[in-house]
C-alpha cells in the first residue's frame, strides 16, 4: 500500500541499536519495654526470717522451764524430736526458695525476650512498601509522568505502548495487543542522555515507510514510537524505538533526530505530542512547537499560546487525515481550561475554549475520535481533568452543543496529587488509519502509586484495572 502522505518525507532512519538500621525496637511494636508484674501468680511471700526459725524455737525451749522428772532417756527423745521438726521446716523453705526461683526466672526470661531489639529494621522498611519503594525492577516512580500511545493494526486489532519512569530513573515501556488480550513484559531502555528524575514524557507512534511515501510491504512493514523526554540540562530529547515483524521479530532502539538541535524548554516544562508535532513550554511559559517537516528535518517555532507555569499539554488531531492538523489543549494563565486548534502546520491556531476553569497546574488528558469512517473527518475530543476534591471531570465536544462538562463515575478513583492523566489516541500515520469507534478510548493515571487504566464505550466509562508492571 502506498501512503496518502507520500508528498512528505519521513524522519531520516538512525542505524539500529540492539536493543535500616536496627531502631531498638521490640516485639511488642508500641508498646514499649514491658511493664512490671503486677498480677498474682499464685506464690505466698516467704519471710526471710522463717529460715531462723528453728533456732528461735530450739532458744524458746532452752529457755522453758523444766516440767516433770527429766531422765537422760526423756532428754535424748526430746532433742531428736527438735531436729526433725527443724528438719522439716528447712525442707519446707528451701523447697518454696527453689519453685519462687524457677518461677521468677521464668517470668523475667519471657519479658527480657519481649524487649530484646528485633532482627528486621522497622524505621527504614515497611512491611507494605511504598510505591516507590517496591524492589521491582520494573517498579514505577512515584512522580513518574505517564505517556501512551498505539495504532491500528487491521480494523479490528490494535496495539498500545505505555511509557513510564522507574524509580532508578530509567525509561520503561510496556505493551499491549488486542490479539492475545495480554501485556506485555516491561522494556527498559538505558537513553543517552540521561533523563531527570521525573521528567516529563510524550510519546507518539508511525510507519515510517508509510509516513515517508514508499510502498509497504511484508518486508518494511514496521512501527516506529518516538519518546520525548527532557534531560537534567533541561533540553528536548528523543529516543527511537522500531518495531519490527518481518521477515523476522526485531525490535531495536537508539538515539532520536531532534537531541543534536539543542531545543531547550523551561525547567517546569511538560511535554505533548502527536506525530509529527512536539508541544513544550519555555522559561517564560510561552507554548514553542517542534515540528518535523516535510523535509525531513526539525523546525522550531512559538506558538505565541500563554500557558501557567507546569500546565498539562496535550496535543491531538482536529482533523483526521491532514498532516499537522491538531488541537493544543493545556490550562491558560487564568487557570482556564482551553483548546487551540488548527487544519494544518501553515496556519495560526484558532480559539476553542471550553468554560471551565480548573485547578492550578491540574492533571489533564485528552483523546480524540473521527466524528464518521471518513479518512478526512473532524474529531471528536473528550478532555479529563482533576478538580480540586481529586475527582475526574470530562469535558467534551462531540456534538452539535459545544463544550459540555459532566462528572465520571467515582469508582474510577482520584489520581495521585501532581501525577499526569495520560489518554490514547491512535496514529493516523500508519497502513490502517485511525478507526471511528471506541475500542481504544482509554486513559492511564497512577493511583496510590499503580497505574489504573480506564476505558469510555461512547456513554460510560469504566475501569478495566492496574497495568501489570510488576
């Protein structure tokens, strides 16, 4: 099949790159060291000084008056009567001393083992882990932006890329196919440069042989997905991934076209994209665009859109069909919610403001769906946003009315405070164009720290669950 885009020129293909401490702490947790005995054990006190009492005796009886007639007989008995009765009272106090000791011991061994530090440090490691403390390698941070994007493989099935930022600061991304119904296991690619820890993330998708104007075949039938991140200088980087399927699976990653420009954005920047346009703010928070050319090469311009500091960007079509159609969605510097659109790269964007005004620096997330099965039709766009109780609001134009705001069911939950809402748009830019239906209108957000995903039919959204990243 031969592009309809076959006047442009693709992105110039890269050579392929293969891809506690110890705190004290006791068994009893709060309780702190054990507390005195202070119930009966069943023992009687024992007076010490019943271990004289033979001698007291023995003294009271030397002392005794003599009664009767004393023989030497009588006196022997009499003595040996006192012994054994002294006998017996020292075999009664030694026995009671010992079954106190034993008991005693007893008792002071099971508190000693009560308060003896315990082996597992308590202050560093929690028995439920935070989430962005789990020891998955694959474990997401807990800032992470969140970006996705996917394609149509035939009418019916399609695929799904999500991208995400580890907590030791790499890029990850997972997949997704409508074919098995699975994700897949987790990529993680080591890009140069370096990301900052939580760096924005935009990625898009496209067949480059496709998108170039040369005739697909089983042989060239690739995807290329683009991520767009911002490194600890603060400039726009790239990285490539291309998947491939024939004549063999490969897929292979390396360095992006646009890193050697130098595009610097402002520190608080978040970035959006849809192929093959880049949206991010600059330090005085103006909106610049990065755009890749019908020939085949980056240009740069300033939108002249003013944006709060760290608004949300998002970027989708307007017009399905026409190469650098697309509607600027992000929050206005009076906190307004507001939407730029244009037909095509070689025109200023036009106003569409929907009449909301939402939280500062709130999370935002948009997709967009072909109004009919047309290959040049207007889109349909539904926005999600955070308000400030943390629930998810959709604001949407699908109709004739314009803007329309309602609330989404509560059991699609709150994202995380300052994390990104990230919704799926497919690509127009491969062999199976965007499809008029809603199999793939769904939205990511982390909440307490795992990636929910959520899907809308047309009428009802719904939660399908947690991205298995672990």
């Amino acid at each position: 099949m031969v592009s309809p885009y076959s006047e442009t020129a693709g992105p110039g293909v890269l050579p392929e790159v293969d891809a506690s401490r110890l705190d004290g702490s006791n068994t009893l947790g709060d309780a702190g060291a054990p507390e005195l005995f202070r119930g009966y054990d069943g023992l009687e006190v024992v007076n010490g000084d019943l271990l004289n009492e033979s001698n007291k005796i023995k003294a009271e009886n030397e002392a005794t008056p003599v009664i009767g007639h004393n023989t030497p007989q009588k006196n022997a008995r009499r003595r040996l009567l006192w012994i054994a009765i002294a006998i017996v009272i020292l075999v009664v106090v030694i026995v009671a001393a010992v079954v106190g000791g034993v008991l005693g011991s007893r008792h002071h061994h099971n508190s000693s083992a009560d308060s003896k530090p315990s082996s597992t440090p308590s202050s560093s490691t929690s028995s439920t882990p935070s989430p962005s403390s789990s020891s998955s390698p694959s474990a997401i941070y807990s800032k992470s932006s969140l970006s996705v994007t996917g394609w149509w493989e035939t009418t019916s099935s399609y695929n799904i890329r999500l991208a995400y930022q580890g907590n030791d600061g790499q890029l990850r991304m997972i997949g997704y196919s409508s074919n098995n119904n699975k994700w897949s296991t987790v990529s993680t690619y080591n890009v140069d440069p370096e990301p900052k820890m939580g760096t924005p993330l935009a990625t898009c998708c496209y067949n480059s042989t496709f998108y170039s104007g040369g005739k697909v075949t089983s042989d060239n039938n690739y995807t290329q997905i683009d991520i767009f991140y911002q490194g600890k200088q603060d400039y726009i980087n790239e990285w490539i991934i291309r998947e491939e399927k024939y004549p063999v699976v490969t897929t292979t990653d390396t360095k992006g076209t646009i890193d050697p420009l130098a595009y610097k954005a402002g520190p608080n920047t978040r970035i959006a994209t849809y192929w093959p346009s880049v949206i991010f703010q600059n330090e005085v928070n103006q909106l610049e665009e990065a755009y890749f050319s019908t020939k085949s090469v980056w240009s740069q311009q300033l939108l002249n859109l003013s944006s709060t500091n760290h608004s949300a960007l998002v970027e989708v079509p307007y017009w399905g069909g026409r190469t650098g159609s697309a509607n600027f969605i992000y929050q206005r510097d009076d906190q307004r919610l507001f939407a730029e659109w244009r037909v095509n790269a070689s025109v200023g964007a036009a106003a569409d403001a929907p009449p909301d005004i939402i939280p500062s620096q709130t999370s935002i997330g948009a997709f967009a769906i072909p109004k009919n099965t047309q290959q040049d039709s207007l889109m349909n766009t539904y926005i999600l946003w955070r308000n400030d109780t943390g629930a998810i609001q959709m604001t949407k134009n699908d109709d004739n009315n314009g803007w329309q705001t309602s609330s989404t069911p509560d059991a699609l939950g709150s994202p995380d405070e300052g994390t990104d809402i990230a919704c799926l748009t497919a690509t127009n830019y491969v062999v199976t164009p965007i499809q008029s239906k809603f199999d793939m209108a769904r939205c990511y957000y982390l909440v307490k720290g795992k990636v929910r995903e959520i899907k809308y039919d047309g009428s009802t959204w719904s939660v399908v669950g947690n991205v298995p990243l672990d």
